[in-house]
C-alpha cells in the first residue's frame, strides 16, 4: 500500500469506521504522536481515537489535501461530527460541527512510526458555544 493511501485509510478506518485493528495494523508498535494528545504506541492511538468518537458521534473525514515525499505524508483534513460528549469543559449540545486540521505522518516499512498534528481547538470551542 503506498504511502498516502496508508494514511488516508488511518483517518477512514480510525474515525468513520471505528475499525480499531486496522490501527494496531497501520501504526508501529512504538508509534510517537508530538500533538499534545502525546501517544506514544499503537495503543495510545487506539484509546485517543475512542475517546474523540465518545465526544464527537457520526465523524465524517475528508482529505481536502495529501501529499507524499520521502516517506512523509502531509494532509489537510476536514473533520465533521456531532457534539455527544463533554470536550474541553462543554458539555455535549448534539450540534454538528466541521473544523480543519493539519496533520503530517512519517511512514516506514509499511506503517505510520510518528505524526505531528493539532486539532484547531479555540476554533472548535467558539463552534461548540456558538
């Protein structure tokens, strides 16, 4: 599987599909996330994209960017889902948000080892109290 498919399976797999071993499959064991979500293995992974499905229900994702070099994959991501768990403080209303991220992975033999990302959070705050 090529790089950027890889990643854009990740985002289906992991967000709309829930689909936990593909995760553990495309991410290496000792998977290093620098977001401030900090993961720091497959696992980690798995328990932060079960904990954003208990905060946002129905995600949907589409790559509005991606792009491949030297085993680095850059995306621009649009995250779209509704608002059923408590998130930073606010408790869960049911309203449909949409926000963009930016996110880059680091591929080797066949798995995603690190990422760097971050999640526009003033954005979604001033989305969820509006």
């Amino acid at each position: 599987m090529e790089d950027k498919e890889l990643v854009s399976r990740f985002f289906v797999e992991g967000y709309e599909r829930k689909n936990f071993d593909f995760i553990m499959e495309c991410l290496a064991e000792n998977y290093l996330d620098h977001s401030p979500a900090g993961a720091r293995s497959n696992r980690d992974a798995v328990g932060i994209l079960k904990a954003v499905s208990g905060t946002f229900g129905d995600m949907r994702v589409s790559m509005e960017d991606i792009f491949s070099e030297n085993g680095m994959v850059g995306t621009r991501v649009r995250y779209e889902g509704v608002h059923i768990g408590e998130w930073m403080g606010i408790a869960a209303m049911g309203r449909r948000i949409s926000f963009e991220a930016l996110e880059n992975f680091k591929v080797a033999d066949g798995k995603i080892v690190e990422s760097w990302g971050y999640w526009p959070d003033k954005e979604i705050e001033r989305l969820l109290r509006a």
